[in-house]
C-alpha cells in the first residue's frame, strides 16, 4: 500500500546552475555518520540510503557528529564518502519494478580498491598526467571482495530481468573492469570506455584528448568534465530500456551534488526541465560545451549500495512465495492482503478484527502493534518506528570510514572502513523470512487466539527489558543476521587496512581515529529486537535453543557421544542442572570448571531429568547395568566443522502452540537442593530418625558434592565430626516439594493457605505457585518410603 502511494510521489532535486563546477559544495563532514546526509541536496523517492563526504581537520579533528570543514582551508582534508542504509523489501520491490519499465539511468562508483595504492596514483600517475598512458600498473585498482561484489551485483540484475540499453564507463581500469563484468554476467555487447567518464583527477589527460588550449586550470577542466557526466544522466534511454555507467566519486558528486562510496550506484530519472541547447564556458578552457538536444534536469529515484540489488533479488522472492503459505503460518503476517510487502496499522486492525478470537481486546491490539514496530531501524537518519507501518523485510547497513591524513606521513594512504551490518531481515525466501519472525508469529497468535490480555503483555514486556535478554551478544548478532552478507564481507573492521589503533612503526602511537567502530547502541537496539522472543522464554516455557535454531542460529553444541546406554557414571562429580538435550548437557560438561572429565551421564526421560538432571562423571568408569534404566553415559566431544547455519528454501518450521501463558515468569532450572555438601570438608552422616530412612554410608558421597539421594532430601544428612571447624554448613533450606517426590501434599496451616489440591502439581515438576514457596508443600511421608526403598534397591 505505501510502496503505491510512493509511486505517485515525485523525487525531487534542488534546481542548481547546469553549468556550475560542483553542486555538492567544498564542505565535508565527520567521518562518524550515523545521521541523516549533509547537505541535503535530493528528496529520493526511495529513501535507501544516505552518504555524504567525510573531512579530517588538521586543526581540529572532526569528532563532533555533526562537524564540518572547507577544503578551501589547508587544514581540512576530504577522506571517504560515508553512506548508510535503511532499504526495506518494499522499497526494493517497488523499486525493481521501475528498473523494468525502464528509462532510468544508473550511474556507479566502481567498486571497492585497494587503498594502499593511493599515494601511488596521487604522486605518480596523476601528477604526471599519464594514467591512462602509462598503464594498469600505476592506478588504484579494484580488489578481490570488489570484483565479487560487482560480479553479485550484476547477477542480482539478471536475476530481476533489468534490461540495460548499453555499458559506459570510465577508461581507469577499476571502472572499465567493473563495467566489463557487468557486461558479461548479463550477456550485454554494448559495453565501451569513454573520457567522458574520466576520472576528474586526471584532469590533464582530459585536456589533451579534447584537445584544450594550454593553460586550461585544473577547476575549468574539472568543471568541463561535470557538465558531460550531467549530459549522459539528462539524457532518456531506449523505451523500456535503462543505461549504465561507471564513473568516479568526484565526478559524481560535482556532477550530481550527492556523495557515494565505493560500489554506490545513483539512478536518477531525466523527468525535469528541458535544458538541451544549453550552452556552458569556461575561461581558461578554449572549447563550450552545449548540452545535446532533448536533455532534461533528472531527478534521484534512490541510492543503491552493492548490496542492494541481492537484497532486491531476495525481496522478489519473498513477495512471490509469501502467498503460498496457509494464513496460519504466516499469522499476523497474513494482514499484508495486497503483498505489498508493508503491514500498515489499518491492515493489521482489520485482519485482527477477523481472524482473533481476542478481538475485542483493542488494548491488546495495539500493545503488540506497538511491541512489533518498536524492533525496527530506528537512526541512520530513517525511523521506520512510528510509522504506523509494520516493514516485512529490512535491512540495516553502516558502510563508512576515513582515509588518514593527520598522522606524520600518512598522506590518506591507510583507509579504515567500518562496516557494520545492524540487521539483516531480507533472507533468500519467505520461509527463511518466517523463520527469522518466529517468536513474533508465536506471541502474535497466541494473543489472537485470547491467551493473555494487554495487562499481561505489557508487565511480560517490562519484565524481559528489565532482566535482560536471555540471549548473549554473539546470539544477538546472529538473531540479526548480522553475518548474512557472504564470506567477503566484513561487517566491523578493514579489508583494505589494518586492524590495530596504531600508525605501523617501530614506535608507534595511538592514531586520531580507531581503526574500527560500532554503532552507539548496537546491543541495546539488539535486544529491543527480541523482547518477544524473551517473553517466550519467560512467560511461556519456550527452549532457548529451539528459538535460535528457527532464527538460523544454533549454538554449536558438542556432538555427545554414547559410551554406555542403560548405566549411570560410577562417581557422580557434579549436577550441572537440567537440559533437554544431551548435547546440551554436553555443552554444560565442557563448559563447567567442576567437572574433572568431558564424560557425563543423561536421561532421555524428562522425569529422570527432573530428579537428577545433567550429571558430570569422574571418568568414564560405568556403574553396573540397570534393567530399565533410561541413562546413558557419554563423552563430550567439541565439533570442528564451521558453525554457521546452512540456509535452505525449506518450509518454516512449525510453530508449537502455547498451551499456558503463566501469569509469573518462568524460573530457570537449578539442581536440587542439598543438606550436606562438601562445604562440611570432611564427612556427611545421616540425621538421626531421619524421614528419608538415609544411613551414614548412604550420606558420605554427599561430602563429595555429589548431590541426589539422600543429599538431595532436606534433613536427611548433615556435617559430621569429622568437618573442619572452619567450614560453615549450609543453611538447611525450607521443605519444598517437587518432582523427587511421589506425592505432594500442603503443608498444615501454610501461610500461602495452599490446600493438598494446589500441591498435587508439584511432584510433576511444576515450579510455579505454590510449588516455588518454602514451608508451603511437601512430600507425603507415606510415600517416602516406597520411593527411598526402590531407588536403595536400583543404585
């Protein structure tokens, strides 16, 4: 829906001189960009990304976000062109469909050099005025992760069938080579150099092979250059078709009035006033220029980093697979009824009202509306929170940097890029992207179908921002696809750089810049993005690592290997808690400084689990055999191979149903409590008359912190004679029961004021009220026996 309404929306440009050297203006800014572009030249109609060229002043560096210097002061000097993105799948959908209608022009900087070439050019080629002459040996060229990123993009463009009517491009090898594999990725003949396209830097050459008088200034040439590059992009391709060119980040900028970076391509629109016939001069410069017939002011449609024509690529997918899945599956996602690829408010109001059992919960409604749009981009000078609109599909890119100029003979040499990718939600296919907003499917559709109200969700909420994410920030990162982009991206630091704070010399000292950055906030806006999914975990028993396997982010959990199926271990060492999986547990024995081996034992039985849970050994020594027994002992073993998920096309994964919402969070799982330990240092004995019937011999492992019957049962054993003086006990904890016993019943006149009733659910392993309250429940002491005499008889 707002895809369309955009496409009634004119792009517009401030209405500069045709003939004026440089729209962009001599001020660059500081290099740390994470904000809106400086100066706003152009309303794009698809607001993709922002750039602006960054400044390093000698006299006083740039650290103030919105500081700036002139070149004109010999002080200041231009380093990168900084951009940032927010694209959203619809944006690039919209997007791709004008690319196919054609007639636009797409203007790039080629793509990503090697940097530590640039005084080499500077002083050499460019000095002499030969570096076209002289050859590819004396120019920056282009490196590896750039030729790919070219190569990616122009697959993208075949891939999305964008018809381009011919290739032009600068004679500099980085442009011509970027152009070349343009050309044949797509299957385009049309492709050829021009000195129309020149580097603006090599101005002298330009002069000789328009056959300028001598003694034409540098600025006249420069400016003689901006009026061609003008004149290509006002000019209206083929019907149906669009052009291609490949130029230099000057000659863009002067040309244009908009900065990019390495790779950044504009596509701008010739829709504006006629100025064909328009005649330029300069003074020193011995030809005019006039501007061809037919040629129009153009205006910006939208910047497009390397990235971008993948992500569009995906995007596409995603809209043409999303209708395939059943509106179950999809849940709110199901509002999107015109696949536009944006859920605006009004569309998730009326899929509410129809498909909710709550929807009369209006509250309720607009708490989750809020809750969904506050995951979003919020900086890089775009907000997509509060727009009452829901992005299906966005992804969230710093691309920047600075060249140094402020160290002793740096002379702009070292480049130091930050690149850091905040979030990526445009996966390969609809699937994944479901996937990826699993746990907000789940909490959607359970408060559909009227499992909790806004009350509920609102103190859920709050009580996940206040105890922090159950996720780490490795987790974080990977929830945001923040590796997503291949194997030569670099999301923080330089490819063409060095990685430490220092200049490289024997003494070294600290530079004016880090060589790497991450955005204010990164973490924090991180964990905003999975408060629902903290709220699964919290308030609805869901398995952390379930949630990040449907994220493409499972933990790189050790392989548990079977030692001995149907035997515990011989010395029990230490209970490490309960887990699901046994390469969970495996992970926990690896990770636990109180397990002397990589050898553990663990129970497919959710109920041993309960009881025992995850139990590290001293070796790998089996007990004897039991018939019927459920554990097994294993061997931790850390897997070598990368643990990066593969992505697949695969279906989504089913969504389980949450079958309670508890009022109370969810506390995490904690081995049973103890009476002796080996706090005591010496010896457990049994508590006389004890009600677990435990002897002195029975009590004595528990010294050793061996930590199930009896030294699990309160009052059963205690710190004998033989404890060192200097060793407190531990506190003996209030009786509580749970699933160790066979039967809970309430304690008498309890202060809860729990009846037998309310404890029958604790000898199940429920851990919530009344269940989590000492000196409210307790096991039934004509059960006891029954359950201590069979578990004597099994060890």
């Amino acid at each position: 829906m707002i895809s369309q309404l955009l496409m009634l929306v004119a792009s517009t440009c401030v209405e500069k001189d045709m003939c004026a050297p440089n729209w962009y203006g001599p001020l660059g800014y500081s290099p740390y960009f994470y904000r809106d572009e400086l100066p706003n030249v152009c309303t794009p109609k698809y607001e993709t990304a922002r750039c602006e060229q960054s400044a390093l002043d000698k006299a006083q560096p740039l650290d103030d976000l919105a500081g700036s210097c002139s070149a004109v002061a010999s002080s200041c000097f231009l380093t990168k062109q900084n951009c940032n993105e927010t694209m959203t799948c619809s944006d690039l959908t919209a997007l791709a469909e004008e690319l196919r209608q054609g007639g636009l022009n797409i203007v790039c900087r080629h793509g990503k050099t090697f940097w530590g070439q640039f005084a080499q050019e500077t002083s050499g080629c460019l000095t002499a005025g030969d570096c076209i002459k002289a050859g590819v040996s004396r120019q920056r060229l282009m490196q590896r992760v750039g030729e790919d990123e070219v190569v990616g993009w122009a697959q993208a463009l075949n891939d999305l069938q964008i018809p381009i009517e011919y290739i032009r491009a600068s004679p500099f090898h980085r442009c011509a080579k970027h152009g070349k594999l343009v050309a044949e990725c797509i299957g385009n003949a049309d492709f050829n150099t021009t000195f129309d396209l020149l580097y603006m830097a090599a101005w002298q050459e330009f002069a000789e092979e328009k056959g300028y008088a001598s003694g034409a200034s540098h600025i006249d040439v420069k400016t003689s250059q901006v009026w061609r590059i003008r004149s290509l992009l006002g000019q209206q391709p083929s019907p149906g078709k669009n052009r291609l060119y490949v130029s230099h980040g000057f000659n863009m900028k002067w040309g244009t009035g908009l900065a990019v970076d390495e790779g950044t391509c504009l596509v701008v629109k010739p829709d504006g006033a006629d100025v064909g016939n328009e005649t330029c001069t300069r003074a020193s410069v011995s030809e005019s220029f006039t501007y061809p017939k037919g040629t129009r002011r153009f205006s910006l449609v939208a910047r497009l980093s390397v990235e971008a024509l993948g992500k569009m690529a995906h995007c596409a997918a995603i809209q043409e697979e999303m209708a395939t899945f059943d509106a179950t599956t999809r849940s709110y996602l199901a509002a999107d009824i015109d696949n536009d690829l944006t859920l605006t408010k009004d569309e998730f109001d009326d899929w509410w009202a129809a498909a909710c059992s709550a929807a009369a919960d209006l509250p309720l409604r607009d708490g989750l509306f809020e809750a969904l749009d506050r995951r979003e981009p919020d900086v890089l000078g775009r907000s997509l929170v509060g727009d009452a609109a829901l992005s299906v599909g966005y992804f969230y890119h710093l691309n920047w940097g600075w060249r140094d100029f402020l160290g002793d003979e740096a002379g702009g040499r070292w480049a130091y890029p930050w690149r850091q990718l905040i979030v990526d939600e445009v996966p390969p296919s609809a699937g994944r992207l479901l996937d990826l907003l699993s746990a907000q499917r789940q909490v959607v559709a359970a408060a559909c179908d009227g499992l909790f109200n806004s009350t509920m969700l609102e103190e859920a909420l709050a009580f996940s921002a206040a105890t922090g994410s159950a996720f780490d920030a490795e987790e974080l990162s990977c929830m945001s696809a923040a590796t997503s982009l291949g194997p030569y991206y670099f999301p923080i630091g330089p490819p063409s750089g060095r990685e430490g704070d220092d200049y490289p010399s024997c003494d070294a000292k600290p530079m004016f810049y880090p060589a790497e950055f991450l955005l204010p906030g990164t973490l924090e806006q991180r964990r905003s993005r999975v408060l629902l999914a903290d709220m699964l975990i919290h308030f609805a028993g869901a398995s952390k690592v379930e949630l990040l396997s449907r994220s493409a982010c499972p933990r790189l959990l050790p392989v548990a290997l079977p030692l001995f199926e149907g035997n515990e271990c011989t010395i029990k060492m230490y209970n490490l808690g309960f887990f699901p999986s046994a390469n969970e547990c495996a992970a926990a024995a690896l990770e636990s400084a109180d397990c002397p081996s990589n050898v553990f034992q663990h129970s497919s039985s959710s109920d041993a689990n309960q009881v025992q849970g995850c139990v590290c050994c001293f070796d790998a020594q089996p007990g004897p055999a039991t018939v019927g027994s459920q554990w097994t002992v294993y061997q931790a073993i850390m897997p070598t191979q990368n643990g990066s998920a593969e992505v697949t096309d695969r279906a989504p994964a089913v969504l389980p149903s949450i079958a309670q919402w508890q009022l109370t969070p969810r506390t995490a799982e904690s081995p049973p409590a103890i009476g002796c330990s080996a706090a005591c240092r010496g010896e457990c004995v049994a508590v006389p008359d004890n009600a677990a019937f435990a002897t002195d011999d029975d009590c004595k492992q528990c010294a050793s912190d061996y930590l199930w019957w009896p030294c699990d049962e309160s009052g059963a054993c205690q710190c004998g004679t033989g404890a060192l003086a200097s060793s407190p006990t531990s506190p003996m904890p209030f009786e509580r029961c749970n699933a160790a016993c066979s039967e809970c019943v309430a304690v008498p006149e309890n202060a809860a004021f729990a009846t037998d009733d309310d404890c029958k659910q604790c000898a199940s392993g429920y851990q919530w009220w009344p269940c989590d309250e000492d000196g409210v429940c307790q096991c039934n002491a004509t059960r006891v026996a029954t359950r201590v005499a069979t578990r004597v008889a099994t060890r």
